[in-house]
C-alpha cells in the first residue's frame, strides 16, 4: 500500500507515469494525472521485456527509448516499479537504449522534460524506501551512462602530460616561487609580492585549457582563488575576501581581450595585499592581538548588514555573549568602537559606490542607512575631509 501512494507522490511530481509490477512482468497498479498523456509505449512487449532484461538489484535501472525517452526502474525483492517517460534538456547516452520504436509525436508533447538532479534523487528516494539500500548519483551514473570513466581518462591525459613533458624537458613554474607570491599577500607586504611576481625561474604556468583566451581566464580565476585565501589567512574576514573574489573573478570571465586577463588578476592580488597590510598596521599596538571568533563573527555580520540598521544587540546575539562584555572585547581587539566601526565600514563602502557606480547621493545615503543625505555628507567630510561630490569628482570611475 505504502509503495503505490510512492509511486503517485511521484508520478503527480514529475507529471509522468509510475508502474509496479510483479516479477513477471504484469503490470499490477499504475497511474498517471496527466489524463491525455498515454503511455502506449510500455504496452509493447519487446519494449517491457527490454525494460525488465535482468535490472541489478540495489542501484536504480536507467533505460531509454532513442536516446531521448528515459525510464527509471527499481527492482524490489517481490515487485518492479518503473517511473517513465521523462526527457533531459541535453542528451544522455545509456548502456542501454531502445532503438525498435519510433518516437510518436502524440506522445512526445505531454513526455515532460525534468531537471536530471531532481530526477535521480527521486529514483534514489524511490530505491532507498522499496530496497532499504542506499545509493548514490555516481553509482547510478557509473552503471548505466557511457563514457563515464572520466577518471580513466584523467590518468591517461596525466601520463601524456608527464611524458611529453619529460620528452621535452618542460617544467611547471617553481612552487618555492608560489610560495613567496602568496605568503606576501598573507603577510600583507606589497614590496615582496613586487619582487615575487618579477621573477625569473625555470619553468612554465601550466595550461588549463586549449582556447588561449579561456586558458588565461582559468589561470586568471585559480589567481584570484589563491590570492583570497592567502588574505583569509593574513586576517581578512572570509565573507569580504569571498565578495571581493567572485566581483573579479566575474571581471576576468567578461574579459575578450587576451592582454586585459593577467593585469587584471594581478590587480586583485595586489588588493588583497594591501587590505591585508591595513588590517595588520591597525593591529600593531592593540592588547589582544590573537584572532577571536566573536569578533570574527560580529565583522561578518557588519559586512553583511551594512544597509540595515545594527544594534549593540544584533552583534552580542550573533557573537552568543553579553553585550557590555562583547563592547569591551571589540574595542580591546580592535581598537575601535563597534559603533565606530561601523561607521568606518559605512564610510568605505560609500568609498566605493562614489568610485564605482552612478547611485545618487540620496540613494548612497538610504541604502547604507542613514537618516538623509546631509547626515551621510557630513560624517564623510569629517571622516575623509572631502564632500560626496568631491570624491566622486577626483576618484569616480571615468567613462
């Protein structure tokens, strides 16, 4: 009884057919709320007897009807159930695929194209609850799609990798040299991360792609990756580095010309530099100078909360202390007031929406949360000593 409300769960989800059957192949219960969609399919024997040909018990049965039509089919141990026809929206090819039967085009229109996730963890929830055995997406795909062995293929692109390398004595870049570009960053010293990136070794960046622009946008992206780790550990807050880390990397896939690509991810690796740099001057002379996690926690949530407004409250219930003694802890840490600071953050953000972007003063103003546009201009002037409109003049983006 349980399996049969299943198979209707399922087949109202997918819009689709849900069959059980014994053994032997009868179709037993079967439905479908689709009233005009008719499986007529199913109903050739040659097709059924297909479907049926010795399923292994334990990982779900995949089968498809001209690469295009595919059912799902999990054996239990006194009954079959088949959940079918679906389509993908790109091709899947099966071990096992039907050729005998001609795609009807009255069938066609009603076949529902699914999302192939949602599909297989269905098949697996379908499998889980009839045989109890847990499996997984790769079990399914190793069993029944061709070309699965990519990993075969990884190996054997290794091997012609190492020798043809070997052959013509081709080395990768030095990772001692990794090692200094990077740990400059974590350390904040833009002189060494200069120094590092000029440079002369033996051995060449390897090559991430064939197509010379998308090897360079790989290379670009793994960059810019390394670098906002190397910064996490220098003491960046992960939240910032992620942010600032997707911006670029969104910068160097909108990249066509070949020669923006480098100076652009050497760009943010210099950034990340200097924001580290700042954050390790800011920590010179502080008592405590060891990272703590409720702090950590009370950045992350600034960072992400800049345009609302944030309580002493907010910070001490997302940090799990008292205030009056999270209060303290900040300002011991960071040698700032957390109403200080994030009127510091506040300012620097509007930094860069003067530089980078075409918002008005009033809308800077109530997207970082501030009474009005006069109370913005002022703290800005008094924090930075120019007026909205003079920044935006001297360091905005010019067209």
């Amino acid at each position: 009884m349980q399996d049969t409300i299943l198979l209707q769960y399922l087949s109202k989800k997918m819009h689709t057919h849900a069959y059980k059957l014994t053994i032997d192949g009868e179709i037993t219960f079967s439905c479908c709320k689709v009233l005009a969609f008719q499986d007529t399919y199913i109903k050739d024997k040659d097709f059924l007897d297909f479907l049926l040909e010795s399923p292994p018990q334990g990982i779900p049965c995949l089968r498809s009807i001209r690469q295009k039509d595919i059912y799902g089919i999990v054996t239990g141990h006194n009954a079959i159930y088949i959940v079918g026809p679906v389509s993908f929206a790109s091709p899947v090819y099966l071990n096992c695929d039907y050729n005998e039967l001609m795609l009807e085009e009255e069938i066609e229109k009603y076949v529902p194209q699914v999302n192939p996730d949602d599909y297989l963890e269905d098949i697996l929830f379908l499998n889980h609850m009839i045989t109890g055995v847990e499996s997984t997406t790769e079990q399914i795909i190793e069993t029944n799609c061709l070309n699965h062995d990519h990993t075969g293929k990884v190996q054997k692109h290794f091997n012609d990798i190492l020798f043809e390398n070997h052959e013509n004595n081709v080395h990768h870049n030095p990772y001692d040299q990794e090692m200094r570009e990077f740990g400059s960053i974590e350390n904040g010293d833009l002189i060494q991360l200069e120094k590092s990136l000029q440079e002369d070794y033996d051995g060449t960046i390897g090559t991430l792609a064939k197509d010379p622009l998308r090897n360079l946008k790989n290379l670009g992206i793994v960059l810019v990756t390394l670098a906002s780790r190397a910064a996490i550990r220098g003491g960046l807050s992960p939240e910032i580095s992620f942010s600032l880390s997707d911006s670029y990397i969104q910068q160097i896939e909108e990249c066509k010309d070949l020669a923006l690509v480098a100076p652009l991810a050497h760009k943010a690796e210099f950034q990340y530099a200097e924001m580290v740099h700042e954050i390790k001057e800011k920590q010179k002379g502080i008592l405590k100078k060891q990272k703590n996690p409720r702090i950590n926690k009370c950045k992350d949530f600034i960072f992400s909360h800049l345009h609302d407004r944030i309580t002493l409250e907010d910070l001490a219930a997302e940090a799990d202390c008292n205030p009056n003694y999270l209060s303290q802890l900040f300002k011991e840490c960071e040698g700032i007031s957390i109403s200080g600071y994030i009127l510091q953050e506040k300012i620097n953000r509007a930094k860069n929406l003067l530089i980078y972007s075409d918002y008005s003063y009033i809308e800077i103003a109530t997207y970082l949360g501030f009474s009005s546009q006069s109370h913005l201009g002022t703290q800005f002037k008094k924090h930075t000593g120019y007026t909205l409109r003079q920044y935006r003049e001297i360091y905005g983006r010019k067209e």
